[in-house]
C-alpha cells in the first residue's frame, strides 16, 4: 500500500520493450539498480514499469542490447501536476479539497456503542461528552485509557469495556454485569397493600397478620396484611412490628370501550411521487431543490446516508432523499360481520398491549350495539391479578371497606 503511494506520488511510466535481447536489457537495468516492476510479456516483447528517474538511465541498456522501448502511459501525480500547470485554480482546488479531507478524517464523526442494554446509550453519550469524546472531537486529543478508566468508575453495571478509534468512528465495546438478585429487606417493617382494586381470590401470608380473607373486596390501598400486631404477655400487653410479606391474587373486571365505523377511507395510491433532498452538515440541516409537493394526500419516507470513504471513516455530511407518495381517500364501506370480526381483533391487541403478562385472563365478555353507521363495543375483561405491595407502616392506608365501587 505505501510502496504503491510512494510510486504514485513520484511518478512513473510504463513501457514496452522488444528486440531480440530483452531479457539482457532488463538484467542490465538490474544490474545498474533501476527498480521494473509488474513486468509481463507482451506478443512483440515485454511490457514493465519503470520510475521517471531510472527512465532516463535505461537509454544506455537499449543501446547497448540494441533494443527499442516507448512509453505507453505516464501515470502519477507529477504528470497529473503537469497536464494541467496552466489550470490553477483547478489544481488548488484538488489541493484544498485533500487537505481538507485530510483534516476531516482527524476527528470522530461517528461513536458506536455496543453491547449495552441497561445502561443507557445516552447517559453513555453525556459522559463521555464531558470526558472529551463527543461527536467533532479532535481523534489525537482524547485518552482512550483515562476514558475507560472514568468511565468503569462511574457506571457499575459494566463490568468490561473496551475503547477504540478506528478512522472517524469511534467504538465503545461493553459487558454489563449479571443483575444482582433482588434482596428483600426483612429488617424494615413494613405492610402490605393492594396496589389495584379487586375481589381477593388468594392469600399466602410468610410474615404479618392477615387483614383479609378470600372473597374479601379491597380498594388500592387498603391494608392486606400488617406488619404491627399486639400479643398478650404476662407483663401485659405488647406491640411488635414486622416486615410483612405476602402474595396476594385478585379478581379484577376491566372494561374496554370503543367503536368501529361502518365508513371509512382507504389509501389507494396513484402511482405518482415526487423526491425532495436535504443535507446535513456538521448538524446544521439545508433543503435542496425545496419546492412543495404538489399532493393534497401524501405519505413521506426518507432515506438517511452518511458520507463516508469507506466503513471507518464517516464523514459530518448525511444526505436524506424524501419520498412523497401521493394517494387518494376512497370511501369504503365495511359489513356488520367485518366490524364485529375487526373488533374482535381490536380486543384482542389492547389486552396483548395494557394487560401485565403475568395476569391470568379468566372471562372475555363483547357486548355490540349496532348503529345506523358504527358499531358500539363495550368488553368486560375478567382477570386475576397478583395486588400485593409493601408500604413502610409509617405510611397509614385507609381502612378495609366492604364494598369495591365499579
């Protein structure tokens, strides 16, 4: 690689060569230590290349073995320097433009973290920030080994980390440690609560006293178990507080309300579409070409590419090309037995989205009402759900009721 930029920074010819003594002409060349490289032969002869300095030397070869050779291309910068020695603006440009790119590549454009997943990539990204490696940070400046080391110190979860700059990207390699096991605190006493309303389908109490029983209705934050209870003694009476635990399930009735119109529009596309670009430099955003659509319905998709040479060296430049796709509303009309199928569906994905997983869904109820233009859904979702939760016995819930209002 750097024997090929030294050649193509000095220059150098190619030629071909024939005669009936060409291996002697290039021994000779040997001889008199000219470098000849990628030599191949060629029908009439054979064909090299040669440095513009040891050009010069190969006369006295060709006349000694009595053999003929012509320059078949010149390559390199100093003849590219001087095609165009009257042009210098343009060679200033190719300069500017290489020194430039030069300076570009000697700071970090790109930071990549990898193998994080409860440590966040921006709390990641803020402290390196203020550590001194940060998006347009100048490469040479940045302590890779205090880096690492700062930020080892200050984010326990990670328990390997490794820094690298590779071009203009910067690559932060993480393992984040095992997750400790929860540790209950038993030294604390604390009561247990219901964190929702509901109807108790089960109680196994390990620590406390059981404030309620099966079928008992409870509101989100009553008392389920206490952590303080009186025993009788025979020096009286006396007081003892506790770190409650229990486990507590409930029956809870949760409704679903909405409708599903019997009309509706559907996208139909056109087929026409339109491209609008924009640039992005150093985080500054510029339109180009910005006209506007033209299209009263239109979807927009864009596409961002950073500029790069090459996968280590992203430059500060991403260009986004936008595509507007132009549609048209169509009216549509779907039957009962669609709405009620689509609504069934629809039931269905909010229970998948807002119920907890570990809830057991006991009954599913749909009752629809139809209407001249919609169908009116209302579902009672029936589920048991673990409620218990523990609140120190400083904080003083509200008493059991004996009714749940719905």
């Amino acid at each position: 690689m750097f024997l090929w930029l030294w050649q193509i920074l000095k220059g150098y010819v190619r030629i071909d060569v024939t005669g009936f003594s060409v291996e002697r002409f290039i021994n000779m060349a040997a001889h008199k230590g000219i470098y000849l490289w990628d030599v191949t032969y060629t029908p009439s002869g054979v064909s090299m290349n040669v440095s513009v300095k040891g050009f010069k030397q190969l006369r006295e070869c060709a006349r000694k073995t009595k053999c003929k050779f012509r320059i078949r291309s010149k390559n390199g910068v100093p003849f590219i320097f001087y095609k165009y020695r009257k042009r210098k603006i343009l060679l200033g440009g190719i300069l500017f433009s290489v020194v430039f790119i030069y300076l570009l590549s000697s700071f970090v454009w790109l930071i990549d973290i990898k193998g994080n997943d409860r440590v966040k990539r921006e709390q990641l990204l803020a402290f390196c920030a203020n550590e001194g490696l940060r998006i347009g940070a100048f490469k040479y400046k940045i302590n890779n080994k205090q880096l690492k080391t700062n930020l080892m110190n200050n984010f326990h979860d990670i328990s390997w980390l490794d820094i690298h700059i590779k071009g203009t990207r910067a690559v932060i390699q993480l393992t984040e440690t095992i997750p400790a096991p929860q540790v209950i605190d038993k030294t604390t006493p604390c009561n247990i609560v219901a964190a929702k309303d509901g109807l108790i389908t089960s109680i196994v109490t390990g620590a406390g006293k059981p404030m309620v029983k099966r079928d008992d209705v409870v509101r989100a934050g009553d008392i389920l178990v206490s952590g303080e209870f009186t025993t009788e003694g025979d020096n009286g009476s006396v007081t003892k507080r506790v770190h409650a635990y229990s486990e507590v399930w409930a029956k809870m009735y949760n409704e679903i309300n909405f409708e599903v119109p019997l009309t509706y529009d559907e996208k139909t596309y056109t087929g026409n579409s339109k491209k609008m670009f924009s640039v992005q430099i150093f985080g500054h955003n510029y339109d180009l070409f910005h006209t506007d659509s033209g299209y009263a319905n239109y979807i927009r998709g864009a596409r961002h590419t950073q500029l790069n040479f090459g996968e280590d060296y992203p430059l500060p430049i991403i260009w986004t090309a936008y595509t507007y796709r132009e549609f048209q509303p169509e009216a549509r009309t779907r039957t009962v037995e669609e709405a009620r199928e689509l609504a069934e569906k629809m039931v269905n994905a909010r229970i998948i989205r807002e119920f907890d997983f570990a809830a057991d869904i006991i009954d599913k109820s749909i009752a629809l009402q139809e209407t001249p233009d919609r169908l009116i859904v209302k579902a009672l979702i029936t589920t048991n759900e673990r409620i218990d939760k523990e609140a120190p016995i400083s904080e003083q819930p509200r008493e059991i009721t004996d009714s749940l209002e719905t």
